[in-house]
C-alpha cells in the first residue's frame, strides 16, 4: 500500500478554561492577517456558561416537581366540563315537537327530497345561487326553530363554514407561482403585444401580504363552505321537525323496489330507527355525567397533572358504561316485546299518516322552482 503524506499547518484556539497562559500556536498566515492583539482579546471575552438540572424523585408537589410548572390556568377541568353540558344541552339531530310548525306537516318523503336537492345543488350551480340557498336554509331555521336552538346552529355551523372559506380561499391557489413561463415573449418571437382586457377582468382579487385571493380560490372555497353550510344546517333542520318513525318510513318507502335485488331493506331501516332514537340517549348521557362532575366542585388547583387525566378518563369511562348499559336495556326490551332477530316478520309502528296536503303541494312547487333556477343560473349568470 503506498501511502502518501503532505504537511499541513495547523491552529490551536484557546481552550475554556480558567488558566491565565496558555500557549497558541498560531500559523504564519493567520499571524500576517489578525495581530495578536485580536486573540488576546477574543481570549478575555471568553466567559464560562454553566447550567444547572434539577428533578423530583417523589411526586410532592414541590418547585422541583416538572408536574407543577405545568400551565393550570388554561387547562381548567371545571371549563371543559361546563363547555361540554352547554354544548349538549342544545338539541342536536333532536325532534322538537313544539312549537309545532308547517313544516312538521310536511311529508318526510318530500323533506329527504329536498335533503338531496340541497346537497347536490350547491356544488353544481352559480355562486349567487350557492349564497342564495345558504340565506334561503339559515331564514327557514329563524322561522322554524325557537330562538335558543336556531341561535346555537347557525353560529357553530357558520363559523365552521367561516373558517373553511377564509383557508381554502388563500390556500387553494393562495401562493402565487414560482416557475417561469416556458412559452418565449413575444419580444422575442416578433408578434405584437395582446392587448388588454377592455372589461376590467382580474385574475387575482385581492392580496394579503404574501397571499393572494384569486377567482379559483373564491369558486372553490364558496363551494366547499356553502356544501358544508346546506349537510350539516339542512339535516338538523329535517331532525328537529320530523320523528324518527317518519324518516324511517319515508327511507323504507324508497327504498322498497331495491328488496328484488336482495337489499336487507326492513333490516336498514330498523337500524336507522335504532340510531335515531339512540342519539338522544348518547346526548344525555354526555352531559348528565360532566353535570355531576361540575357539581362536585372539584378543587382543580390542587390536583396533580395525573390525577386530572385519572378524572377524565374516568368519565369517558363513565359514558360508555352508561351506553352499553342502555343498549342493553332496548335490546332486552326488543326481545320482551317479540323480536327474535328477523326483522322481515317483525311488525314495525310507523305511525305515519301517508296523506297529502296543502303544505306538501307548496312544498314540491316550491322544490321545482329552486331546481329550475338552479338550471338557469349557469346560462344567465355567467
């Protein structure tokens, strides 16, 4: 093996220590350059960094625990349980049987109808007909609803059809593009300048700093906000004025011809049943049970970190032992009642007058107007 050897000069820098004199060796090109001075003083400005670490062995609570640096003022336990019983305290996906309104008489089959509509005809239409059915569903609500309930909707569902809007209209075509134009100018090809947009068009609408608001990003945040809007405040709007026995007759209606096919229609609507009247159940619980942890008035200041997490999970345990427990309870009360688990021979109680009136009329032309409008809009609003 041959190897090969070169001399190199080298640099010793002073060490972080507490000597007075130390010897530098220091190369004659560095020499030439920096005077001695300018290390000695790099030498005395040179000053020593210590850290200290220290850590609890027990759990007493003193300064040195790491538990009790911990933030306690934000994580309240007492606040998250309050917001909790509040926000279920609201009926949500909830029949509400008074006061009672035209659109309680309106048939369930007429209302999953207009379900569809609502959610198929924002994404398929002009952007003033997608505002439009936003201002059309949350004014049938202030009408419908009673104050309290249409209040808690509109404004947990529209700030959550807010913040989709403001991040998928800067965020979709938000960042303007960092790549050149692979087409040449026409500068340089000989042809003539095109001339500009007599009509006052403008790509981009609006800039925030880096940010840019485009057409692109107001079509597609407007969409997906308005979509948002009409699921979540038009199925609520449905639930809190028709009973879980209409909407299920109504699904069972529709979907009676899929039985030659070999689709498990009185099976599906049995299930559907179950969960509407299981909701409610869920609900309660749910705020019965941080209701009872609020009136314990428990000293949150004094627990540790591990003994809050040992409260919440407790409760969470708490729910679904309730919840198994009532699902239990139908179960038993299905079999008491003649259920074996055919759901074909066993007889279901819609209670659902089948007939039409006056409100399902204004209904259904009301329905055909909308659609039609919806049509139109694309070949008018352009």
């Amino acid at each position: 093996m041959n190897c090969t050897h070169c001399i190199l000069q080298t640099v010793t820098f002073p060490v972080l220590s507490g000597r007075p004199n130390l010897k530098t060796l220091i190369s004659p090109i560095l020499a030439q350059i920096y005077p001695k001075s300018a290390f000695k003083k790099t030498h005395q400005n040179l000053k020593l960094t210590s850290f200290k670490i220290r850590a609890s062995l027990d759990n007493s609570g003193d300064i040195n625990n790491w538990v009790s640096r911990l933030p306690r003022g934000a994580f309240s336990g007492d606040k998250i349980f309050k917001l909790i019983s509040g926000a279920t305290a609201s009926p949500i996906g909830q029949f509400i049987s008074s006061p009672t309104t035209f659109l309680h008489s309106v048939d369930p089959r007429i209302k999953l109808i207009w379900l569809l509509a609502l959610v198929v005809l924002p994404a398929r239409s002009h952007i003033l007909m997608r505002f439009g059915l936003v201002v059309y569903v949350a004014l049938l609500s202030i009408l419908v609803l009673p104050r309290h309930v249409w209040m808690d909707q509109l404004g947990r569902v529209s700030l959550l059809s807010g913040i989709l809007f403001i991040t998928l209209g800067l965020g979709s075509d938000g960042v303007p593009p960092l790549v050149q134009l692979r087409t040449p100018p026409p500068a340089i090809t000989g042809l003539p300048n095109l001339p500009m947009s007599l009509g006052g068009y403008s790509y981009v609408i609006m800039k925030l700093g880096p940010l840019q608001f485009t057409r692109k990003g107001l079509s597609v945040a407007s969409t997906a906000a308005c979509l948002s809007f009409m699921i979540f405040q038009s199925a609520s709007l449905c639930l809190a004025t028709t009973t879980p026995e209409q909407l299920a007759f109504a699904l069972r209606w529709f979907m009676l011809p899929l039985r030659y096919i070999g689709v498990p229609v009185a099976e599906i609507t049995l299930t559907l049943l179950l969960s509407l009247r299981f909701i409610n159940l869920v609900l309660d619980e749910v705020r019965n049970v941080s209701l009872g942890i609020v009136s314990r008035r428990i000293k949150w200041k004094q627990l540790t970190f591990m003994e809050t997490i040992d409260i919440f999970a407790s409760y969470i345990r708490r729910i679904f032992k309730n919840i198994f427990s009532h699902a239990e309870q139908i179960s038993q009360a299905m079999i008491v009642r003649g259920f074996r688990g055919d759901s074909n021979t066993h007889k279901i109680y819609f209670l659902s007058d089948s007939s039409v009136g006056m409100a399902d009329f204004v209904s259904l032309l009301c329905l055909i107007g909308v659609v039609g409008v919806a049509l139109l809009s694309d070949y008018f609003l352009v």
